[in-house]
C-alpha cells in the first residue's frame, strides 16, 4: 500500500458504519434468507416454475425453520463484520448428516419452491449436490422446472423429455436429473444446454422464463429499475450486475440516497417508469467498480445510506492504494468503460434492441390473470425507462454503441478483429458532464440526515435483536408442543 494510514482509516470508518447498518444487523442474524417470508408475502415468489407467485407451504421453509432448525454457527468471510455465512446440518431424516456453510435466497427459492418443494432437508440436499456436481442453482432450477412443467401439461410427446416423466416436488428424481445433466445422458443432455435451448428443443419457449438466455424467472411492475437491471445486464438477465440498492424497498435508506444522487424520492418513484434508465445505469457503473476493486456488495450496501462508500471514497482509495491522482469522475468512467466494453462485445455477438424483452407468463387456464397482469411489464418503450437507460449510455436509440461516447472515454474506436466497425455516428449523443448535470456521484448528507439514519438505524438494529430472542423462544416452544402431542 502506498499510504497504509489512509487505507487503515477508510477501513475503520466503513466497518464502523457496516456494524452500525440496520442491512447489516439483517445480514447477520438471517443472510439474504429473510426474503423468502418477505418476498412469499409481497407474493413474489417464482412457486412451481412461476405458475403462482405463493403457496400455504411456503411456512415451512421460512427462515426460522431453518435459523433453530439447522443452522450449526454463523460464519464470517475474513475480515467480515456481516457474517451472512452460516454453517449448518440435517440432524434427522433422509439426508441426515449432510452439512455445509453458506445458502441464499436464490438457492432456496430455485431448488425450493420453483421446483415444487417446500420442504428444508430437501433444499440444503440439494444444495450440497449442486456445489459438489459445480452446478449454478438458478439455471439448473430453471431447466428442471420447464420438464416439470412440460410433464403436467402434456408437452413432452414425441420429445426426449417422454422417457423422463417428472413432476413438481419429487426430489428424489431431481437428483437423479443433476447426475443425467452431468453425465450427459438422455434427457440430461439437452438440459445440461441450460432452459433457453432446452425449450427450443422442446418447442415449450412459452414455459421458459429468461432474459438473453439466461434463467430469471418472472419480473414486477413493483420494482421497476430492479426488473430492468435484469434486462440491461452484460452478462444474461442476473440480479448482481446492476444490484440497484437504493431502490430494492421502500422505506427511509432507500429515499435518502435517492434524493442525494437522482434528485428524486424514490418512495414514490419506484414503481413509476420516470427515471429508471439513470438509476439502472449509475449502479451499474457503481458496481463494476465495486467488482474491480474486490469488495463484497452484500457487506457495503448498507455504508452508502449512511452517506460513505461513494464515487469520492473510491477515488480516495486509490490514492491510498496506488498512489493515483483520481477524482470522483474519474472512477465513474472506469466502471463506464467496463460496461461499454462487454457492452460492444456482445453487440459483436449479436445482441440488438429485440434482446430487451422481459419473460411473460402464458394465460393458461390454471393461472390466475392478475398473476399475469403483475409480471407483464409494458412500460420499456417509455422515455424514462430504456430510451433514457441509452441516452446515460451514449448508445444511440436502437442501443449501438456510438463513436462519440467511445472518443469520449478514451477507447479505441478501431476493431482490432479487420471487420466492419460496430460504433454507429450519432450527432445527438449526450456527453457525460451533461449527465452529471443530472445525477450526482456522491451522497454528502446533512448533519440532519445522518442523525436520522444513526437514530433508525439504532433502533432497528434493537429491535431485530429482540425479535431474534422472541423467535427463537416460540420456535421451540411450537416444537415442544408439536412433539406432545404426537405423544
């Protein structure tokens, strides 16, 4: 490090806030597993490949159950005030002795609900399996998920998926699916190409729930900037690429960054299709450079509502690092030219306007229609969605990467490949000053916001403490009665 001193005191200071951020206190007692009750309550859940967003049996797999029922010890990444990590076992059943450490929401609700199982020994077994077979829960549920749907509704006929019937909530022939995809046997070939190419195989693309092939399941008119983070990313539809924390929940945290660095109140803002396209692109740019420098988003999404952890601090980090000169901007570039990058590559590979297309749920007979009218999305054409999402990017209306916005940048214009260029001239292109003129880089609170956020966080923090006590206490007490009364 050049100035140890510097890097000690920033160190200090966002551990300081980590610890004291209600996000944090959060992370620690529960991980990201609290979103299960959350989300199954907001009616979000992706339940039996989407077909409803809620099941009665969605209590069994809420995070008490698994907190007093199989957690072992919390665990901390180095270094870590959050300690989300969380070591557990099955103590009886089935799999009884099958152990581990780490599980999330993601995992749950994939290996859970979207394939019809609601039960906790189930999930972590097959959680284990898919970590020892190096298998990505999401994807791998969304394959399964489509055969189960396609076995229910009779689609599998005269297809490979017919020597394979499966259907919702039989674990034991999901496992036997993991070791076919593996080993690349029968039906196990064509999901092992992941649930885009297997629909198209199965000519069932109206039973797959992607976003530029990748698995995502069904999206809300609730969230908006978050539904489109999914559209806009580089890599395939994926929560992590954007992450747009500030904006994830309504609520206080939420608001004050907001109104620091989009000028707007994004309680009221949320679900409304005005200013979503700088939300999605700033965070964005924010995590990529969250990426590049090596810190986990889990642990320092909390720090920002407190007014730290900013395009400035980076800058400052740098400095102490390396020893470069940067300003708040210059940072702001860095992760703009990361995504103009993978941006080109995939216009390289074919990606264009049609691409950005949310997954809608066929209106079939068994499906409820406010269920399809929530998830079906409308509003992208809007000018505060992805037009505006172009404009902060320098693309032009078709999504192209222009010349302007590369020169801007400092990037080579040139295709290095010999072919035809794939930047477009757009004498339109707003510059990046311009749109700093719009958003800010850094979220510098008032004494008055700061002590607000101190005082809510304190106070929630006490209060997850106590709930914590209050549910550990009912959940064994539920248990003692359970086990009298089978007696």
């Amino acid at each position: 490090m050049y100035d140890r001193e510097e890097i000690s005191r920033i160190r200090k200071l966002w551990l300081e806030q980590c610890r004291t951020s209600v996000v944090s206190k959060m992370g620690g007692i529960e991980g990201t597993l609290f979103l299960i009750e959350t989300y199954d309550k907001d009616k979000h859940v992706p339940v039996r490949n989407s077909k409803t967003p809620h099941d009665e049996k969605m209590k069994n797999i809420y995070s008490n159950e698994f907190k007093y029922g199989y957690q072992t010890k919390r665990k901390a990444c180095y270094a870590c005030p959050v300690a989300c990590t969380k070591e557990y076992e099955i103590k009886e059943g089935k799999y009884k002795g099958d152990k581990g450490d780490r599980i999330d929401y993601g995992t749950v609700t994939s290996l859970g609900p979207c394939l019809g199982i609601f039960d906790w020994g189930d999930i972590i077994h097959l959680k284990l399996l898919t970590d020892y077979l190096g298998m990505d829960t999401i994807e791998i549920a969304g394959a399964i998920a489509l055969l189960m749907e396609c076995t229910e509704r009779g689609l599998t006929t005269g297809t490979p998926a017919e020597e394979f019937p499966i259907e919702f909530g039989d674990t034991e022939k999901v496992e036997e699916l993991f070791y076919r995809i593996v080993n690349r046997e029968g039906i196990g070939d064509l999901l092992a190409e992941g649930a885009y190419r297997a629909a198209e195989a199965l000519k069932a693309q109206e039973y797959v729930f992607t976003i530029n092939k990748s698995t995502t399941g069904l999206h809300s008119k609730d969230r908006l900037a978050w539904s489109m983070a999914y559209m806009t990313s580089t890599r395939g539809g994926d929560h992590l690429k954007a992450f747009v924390f500030s904006v994830l929940s309504k609520g206080y945290f939420a608001s004050v960054v907001s109104k620091y660095i989009f000028k707007m109140d994004a309680n009221k803002a949320i679900d409304q299709p005005e200013r979503q396209g700088r939300i999605v692109a700033w965070h964005e740019n924010y995590k990529s450079i969250i990426d590049a420098l090596g810190i986990c988003i889990f642990a320092i999404h909390g720090v920002p509502n407190k007014g730290h952890a900013f395009f400035h601090d980076f800058a400052q980090v740098m400095k102490g690092l390396y020893n470069l000169d940067c300003t708040d901007q210059d940072i702001y570039y860095a992760g703009e030219r990361i995504y103009q990058l993978q941006n080109a590559f995939n216009i390289r590979c074919g990606l264009t306007l049609k691409n950005y297309q949310w997954p809608v749920r066929k209106q079939d007979t068994d499906i409820d229609p406010e269920y399809v009218l929530e998830t079906t999305i409308k509003t992208r054409d809007e000018a505060g969605m992805l037009p505006e999402y172009f404009t902060f990017r320098g693309l032009n209306p078709e999504g192209k990467p222009t010349s302007a916005r590369f020169q801007e940048l400092g990037l080579d214009p040139r295709d290095r490949e010999g072919g035809p260029s794939i930047l477009v001239q757009d004498d339109h292109v707003t510059s990046i000053p311009e749109l700093f003129q719009m958003v800010g880089l850094n979220a510098n609170l008032s004494k008055i916001d700061r002590l607000k956020g101190e005082m809510i966080s304190w106070l929630l923090c006490r209060l997850l403490e106590k709930r914590d006590k209050r549910d550990e206490k009912a959940y064994f007490k539920k248990k003692k009665a359970q086990a009298l009364n089978i007696k």
